[in-house]
C-alpha cells in the first residue's frame, strides 16, 4: 500500500504501508514532504503528511499541512488536520488564518440575519429552484443588494473596478458558506462577464457595465448553445453581419438560463461565415429588451422554468458592444468558461446534503433497515465530497497565483457534477416514496425530488462530462485527440 501526496508536481513521494503497521505508542511519526505545487522562489506551496504508527489511530493519526507563504495578498496559510465532528465522524478540518476565520463567522452572521430560515425557503419553493419565477428574481436581486452594499458581491475583484481587493482566501471562505446555506446562486455578471471585461474589455466598457454589475444592478444570460452547438460550441451558427456602426444578429439560442428576467446577453456569435469553425467567432453584450429579441420558456423535467430559447431577429448591437477582438470570440469564451468552472459551490451545497441526509438516517432509522447499503452509499459520499473539496482548493490556489485553470477547472466540474448525480440517488435511496415529496408538503423532509430530477442535467450544462474528459486527456495529460 501507498499513500500519494495531493498537490504535488513531477514524481509524487510516495508512504510506504509499514509507516501504517501497529507499532511502539514511543515511536515518533515520520514526516514525508511533498515537492512545491509549482516551484517559485516567491510563493512556494508545500504540504506535509504525517502518519500515526499507532494502529488505534490510522484515521485519526493522519495529519496534513498546508504550509504557505507567500505576499500577503496572495493564498493564505492554512492548515489541515482530523477534526472529531459532532456525529463522531472523523473528518478533515481546514483551519485558516485568524483573520479569515473571523471573516467566516462574520458571513454565518449576515446569512442568519438574511437569509430566510431553511424551511420557510422549502415552503416557498426557493430551494433547488433557478429564478423560476418574478418572486424569486426579486429575492435573489434583492439579497445580492445586500451582498453588494457590503462590498460582498465582488470582495475579490480588484479595487479600480469596484471590487474589495480581498484575498482569494476569503472569496474561497465566502462562496463555501453561501453556497452551504444555500444563499441564492452568483449572477453570472459576476462570475465571468466581469472577470471577461477585465481582460479583454475596452475602458469604455469597463466604465459602462462593471459599475452595474458589482452594483446588483443588472441580471446577466449567457448565449452560447444552440440547437446544432451545445458541446460542441464551435459549431454555433447565429450570425452577426458588420451594418455601419452596428452588427446585426440573427439566429437563435437555447437553454439559456435565467434569459427571461435577464438584463444583459453576453452573445457568441458568427462574425466570419468562411473562417474554420473555431475561428470567425465574436463576443457582444446585447441588451435581451432590444427590439427582435424574443425569449421563450422552456420548462424543465422538475416542472421548473429556468432556461429558455432566445430568437434574434435583425437585431442591432452597436459595435461598441463588441468584447475583445473580431473573429478572436472563441478564445475568450474558453476564459469564461474556465472562470465558470473554477467554483467550490458544488461541493459546499453537495456537503450540506450529505449531512442532511445523514441526519434523516439517524432521525428514522427505519429507512436504514429498509436498505442497509445506504450506509455504505452514505460513506462513499462523505468521502467524495472531501476529495472533491481538495480538487476545488487547488483550483482556488491558481487562481490565487495569477493563473487561469483549465484542465484543473475541468476535473474539479468533471467530479463535482458526477458527484452531485451520486449524492441525489443515495438521496432517493434512502428516502423511498419520501424523496417524491416536493413544494414543501407536510412530510418532506427536503427538497429531495427537485434535486434529484435537476441532477440529470449537471453533466450536461457547463460542458458535459465528456467533454471535461477530453480536455483533461488532451490538456491535463497530453494524450493526443482520439
């Protein structure tokens, strides 16, 4: 038996299994370091692994540190190290720096004071649900008004366009908690048209939109996929024809999430018919109540409305509008992606499910004894979210450096959105009949149904699971294009 060292580059050191045999209580742990995650004299990232050699503590004894040190605006210390949890599960406990930690509760705080109690949320139908409706817009809006007066809503963005300039460390603090108390989900003008206009964004642009973003001013779509490009986005047709100052967009989108109350598209659109296909792309910011925009619902599986098709007939988009070069579209839409990519929210929330259910399990144990093996389903669980939160942390500690992740965002998408599949039938598995209860009916426990149908859908959206595959075999390992 091995033990391979996460978070290293080149050679991984390895543990041989007679460091974890029963020996002396007296005899002193062995430390084994791993190499740099990338080697730099500034910023160096090391992580030690100490193994008990007292059998009684195998679990127990496995410690690990994350030792840091770097600027002070860049990844913040933090140690990991077993923590006993209050259901006596032995678990890994990320300790971070005093400041960080104070931040933290500082966020339980103002979602206690904001944030409507779980069940009044289940009752309303606001759990599992994606601004299926004006009420819910108006309650998302409105919390991320919060959130911006706070200087919440975009702490990490630098200070000259209207962010916190706070450390990456505490944008990694903050996502995990809203994302775990299932605080209303990230406008996607914060997610990555933000970030996209920063980089590639003239200062007109800058000036106009970023305001209004970090502002909860305006609800922004994304419009990429299409009847004929869905994973294969290259493929997209919608063309957009250069008529004086203006380019004027016909073709048509679909699932395009939230694009009924939204504000602002941010549009992939075909500039150059004859170029090759990943090529001839361009980027626009469409206002969606332009004349010959229409949008049309498209209910989903969980009777929920969240996407949408959106027609574009002649309609006119200044060039003005046009975001980073003509015809260069396609690479920065591989950017935003990869900032779509790079969260911790899917292990957070699939976290908060997991202990939910582990609750149930121990609240009604009759439906442990209706099917034993849910207790297994129920560790491998657990366990996955763990690893699953390590993929994200390395994600989070790029970005920390400067870099953009991209096979490192995919695999940290890639396992979360399986995850969250595995999570939601141990779900039904353990629920029964329970599970089919929705719309906060006298005897659900959670919104399990609405989460199990939606699941369907999270290898799919965002880029499907084959396709991460793909870029992490390509990208990630070098292999070459099947």
């Amino acid at each position: 038996m091995t033990v391979t060292l996460p978070f290293s580059t080149g050679s991984p050191k390895t543990a041989p299994a007679r460091a974890l045999k029963p020996s002396r209580a007296a005899r002193p742990s062995r430390k084994f370091a791993a190499r740099p995650f990338a080697a730099s004299s500034a910023s160096r990232i090391t992580l030690l692994i100490s193994l008990s050699t007292d059998a009684s503590r195998r679990v127990g004894g496995f410690h690990c540190a994350l030792l840091h040190t770097s600027p002070a605006s860049a990844f913040r210390s933090r140690i990991l190290r077993p923590t006993r949890t209050t259901t006596g599960v032995t678990t890994v406990r990320y300790a971070y720096e005093p400041d960080v930690e104070a931040f933290r509760k500082e966020v339980r705080q103002f979602i206690s004071e904001n944030l409507p109690p779980e069940e009044e949320r289940l009752q309303r139908g606001y759990e599992g649900g994606f601004k299926t409706n004006q009420e819910e817009y108006d309650y998302t809006m409105g919390f991320q008004k919060k959130l911006s007066d706070r200087g919440w809503l975009a702490m990490a963005w630098p200070k000259e366009y209207g962010g916190g300039g706070a450390s990456h460390m505490r944008q990694l603090v903050y996502n995990e908690e809203m994302a775990y108390h299932g605080a209303p989900s990230m406008n996607m003008g914060i997610a990555w048209v933000g970030p996209s206009l920063m980089l590639y964004g003239t200062g007109e642009q800058k000036q106009k939109f970023i305001p209004r973003i970090t502002g909860a001013d305006d609800w922004w779509c994304t419009l990429y996929s299409e009847p004929g490009a869905g994973s294969d986005l290259a493929a997209l047709q919608t063309r957009a024809t250069r008529d004086g100052d203006d380019y004027v967009i016909n073709g048509q989108k679909i699932w395009t999430s939230g694009g009924h109350l939204a504000d602002w598209g941010w549009l992939a659109a075909r500039t150059d018919p004859d170029a090759p296909k990943h090529k001839g792309i361009t980027m626009f910011m469409v206002n969606m109540k332009s004349p010959g925009v229409s949008v049309s619902p498209l209910i989903n599986i969980a009777d929920r409305h969240g996407f949408n098709e959106v027609f574009f007939e002649d309609v006119r988009v200044p060039a003005s509008q046009v975001v980073g070069e003509v015809n260069r579209g396609w690479y920065h839409m591989a950017v935003a992606l990869d900032f779509e990519r790079s969260g911790i929210q899917a292990y957070a929330g699939g976290r908060r499910t997991v202990e939910r259910l582990i609750g149930v399990a121990k609240q009604r144990p009759e439906l442990v004894a209706r099917r034993p093996s849910v207790r297994h389903e129920l560790a491998d669980r657990s366990i996955e979210v763990n690893v699953g939160t390590f993929l994200a942390y390395r994600v989070a500690t790029m970005q920390a450096r400067g870099m953009v992740p991209n096979h490192e965002a995919s695999a940290s998408k890639l396992f979360g959105s399986e995850m969250s599949q595995r999570i939601s039938n141990t779900g039904m598995h353990l629920l029964g009949t329970l599970g089919q209860l929705r719309d906060g009916t006298k005897h659900q426990v959670i919104d399990q149904a609405t989460n199990y149908l939606q699941s369907v859908s999270a290898t799919v959206a965002a880029g499907t699971s084959e396709i991460q595959r793909g870029i992490i075999a390509t990208r990630g390992l070098g292999l070459p294009r099947g």
